[in-house]
C-alpha cells in the first residue's frame, strides 16, 4: 500500500469515515467531502495535514469550474461508488458541452 494511501487511511479514521463520501491526498492537504463537520488541521503520524472539506452538494455544484483545484490535484483513494458517479458524470457532461460549443464554432 502506497504511503499517501495509509496517511489518508488514517486520517480516515480519526474521522467517522461513514460519513465520508470522498477522500484525496496531495502532499500535506487531505480534501475531505462529508456532511461531517472536521477539523481545520489533523496530525497523523507526527505530521499535520490541512484538511479542506466540501459539504457533497457544494462539491458537486464546483466541481465542474475548478476541476483542476478541488479534484485533479488530489490522489483519491477513498470514495462511496454511487457519489464518484454522479462526480465522473458532471464532469463528462461538462465537457460533452464544451466540445459541442467547439464543434458548432467550427461550422
């Protein structure tokens, strides 16, 4: 199991991960998406992370504007299926409308 893997792990579970519907990593920063409220910081390990966290609507509605920001960035390894779903398709939807507005520039 990688190291990023077995941090978010762990930071999972000093949370109720049950109420957890997304979980990344990317370097000190863990995106938490939960209906939880969470700390600002939680220390694993001897190390601190910074915890940003979305409540799973707020999320969602974002997504799609700052993709690289809030989800491309982040290593996820934890995440409830039918949620990462409804994140994949926004996401494919979003840009099948970009490429038709391309497309429709072009003739």
């Amino acid at each position: 199991m990688s190291d990023d893997k077995e941090l978010l792990l762990k930071v999972l579970e000093k949370v109720d991960k049950f109420y957890v519907y997304l979980a990344g990593i990317s370097g000190n920063e863990i995106l938490l998406v939960t209906t939880l409220s969470v700390p600002n910081e939680i220390e694993v390990n001897g190390q601190r992370f910074k915890i940003v966290s979305y409540l799973p609507e707020d999320y969602l509605n974002q997504v799609v504007e700052r993709e690289e920001e809030i989800f491309r960035r982040y290593k996820v390894y934890y995440f409830v299926k039918a949620y990462m779903r409804k994140i994949l398709d926004t996401l494919a939807s979003a840009e099948a409308e970009r490429m038709s507005i391309n497309f429709d520039n072009l003739t």
